[in-house]
C-alpha cells in the first residue's frame, strides 16, 4: 500500500486540526482543504485553500489534490450551522448547505475513488451531528446533516466491494468555536447544558477526533456504513439541545 495520506476539509482548526495533528503524529500525509491555511506546519501537512461553498473551487481542488497525492483517506469535516427559526429559513439556506456538506464530498470522492478502487483500500468518513436528530433552529443544518447518513450508507454499499469503508462521526456539542458562535464562551447557557447532558459535560475535539481515529485505521475493515454519536449521551433519550 502506498503511504497513508487524509484528506481533511476543515482541516485549518478545531476538530480537523486536532484530527490532522494526530494522523501527523502516525506518519500520514496529511492534505487540509478550508478557506485559509492551518496555523501550524509540518513537513507532511499540505494546505489547499479553497471555499467549499463553491462547487468551481471545490472541483479545481479536487483535480489539483488527485493529481499530486494517492488519497487513501477522506474524511469531511468542514461545516457550517446557519441557526435560524422556521419563519426566518430559507431555500438557499438549503441549497448551499447541501452543497457544503453533501456536493463538496460528492466531488472530492469522485476526485480520489480511482486511487482508491485501484489499490482496493479506501476510509471514507463525515463530520455529520447529533442534530440529524433533530434540533430547534438547524432547519438546513439538521437536513444536510441527516443527508450525510444516507449518503454513506449508499456509499458504504457501493464500495465495499473495493475493500472502502465509508463511516459517519455524528458529535453532540462539542467546545469548538462553531459552538461559542451559538452559545457564549463560559455562559450560565454553556453551563446549563453541560448539565443536561447525560454524562455531565460537554465534548471536546478529541472526544471527536478518537472516533475519526477508530474509522481511519486500516485493520477496521469490517465496519462500514454505521453512524458513531459522540455526544455523552444525547441521542439517547428525548434531550433538547
């Protein structure tokens, strides 16, 4: 097999640039694809900035990343929220998620899938969320989210024949500042919903991160199109985040 090699959307912070630190740390090579570079830099992190919001920047990467690297990992993480109640969403809010979180991997996977049947190795994974459960004001993000799942699972039928397993990460809230976007940093909010999570406390990235690890090792080959929630609990019972 050719060196391990991820590619990371969202790989410049949070949960991707834990994630990305610690494939590092395995020798992998290791590819972030956001809008700006990551904050540290390593002799195998390489960095392709583009905006994943825009299906012409993300097929340009797709075609640049394939044509310099043999991916044997792809593990999209990038995502947007875009909270709003009923009476303030809108069609576009949709459209453009389902691109962000569906289209971008669509074209990313196709980018790759060649290396990957030809090697007949392949991990595949989403950054999906507790809120494809369901969520109050994630009309768009609890769609696309939710859209993740069933895309892998289809997925994970097609290519498992090629020795690709395709596997969802699907966190509760979790410490990051997608999250402080929404509740404020060390609120009373913050508090309050660390206690009414079953385990008491709320996520961190590597609580994240050691999922995306599981899925990315190469001796797990027998699980494929499962959803992993990493929420303390959450998705349990009749919790409203």
């Amino acid at each position: 097999m050719t060196k391990l090699t991820a590619v990371i959307t969202g790989g410049n912070k949070g949960i991707g640039a834990d994630l990305a630190a610690r494939l590092l740390d395995q020798d992998y090579k290791v590819i972030s694809v956001a809008r700006s570079a990551p904050e540290v830099s390593h002799p195998n992190l390489y960095s392709v900035e583009a905006d994943l919001l825009d299906v012409d920047a993300v097929t340009r990467a797709a075609s640049e990343i394939a044509k310099s690297h043999q991916v044997t990992h792809l593990i999209h993480n990038a995502g947007l929220i875009w909270p709003n109640l009923i009476e303030e969403a809108k069609p576009e809010d949709i459209t453009g998620l389902a691109q962000l979180h569906l289209g971008s991997a669509l074209t990313l996977l196709q980018a790759f899938l060649p290396s990957m049947k030809e090697e007949r190795f392949g991990r595949v994974m989403f950054n999906a969320s507790r809120a494809a459960l369901g969520a109050p004001t994630r009309t768009a993000y609890s769609a696309s989210k939710a859209g993740m799942i069933g895309m892998a699972r289809t997925w994970a039928l097609e290519l498992a024949q090629y020795g690709i397993t395709v596997n969802v990460v699907a966190p509760g809230p979790i410490l990051t500042d997608n999250f402080w976007g929404i509740v404020e940093k060390d609120s009373e909010q913050q508090s309050a919903l660390a206690n009414r999570i079953p385990v008491g406390r709320i996520g961190t990235v590597r609580d994240v991160s050691n999922a995306f690890l599981f899925f990315c090792n190469p001796e797990n080959s027998f699980v494929t199109g499962q959803t992993l929630y990493v929420c303390g609990g959450a998705s349990v019972g009749t919790l409203t985040i």
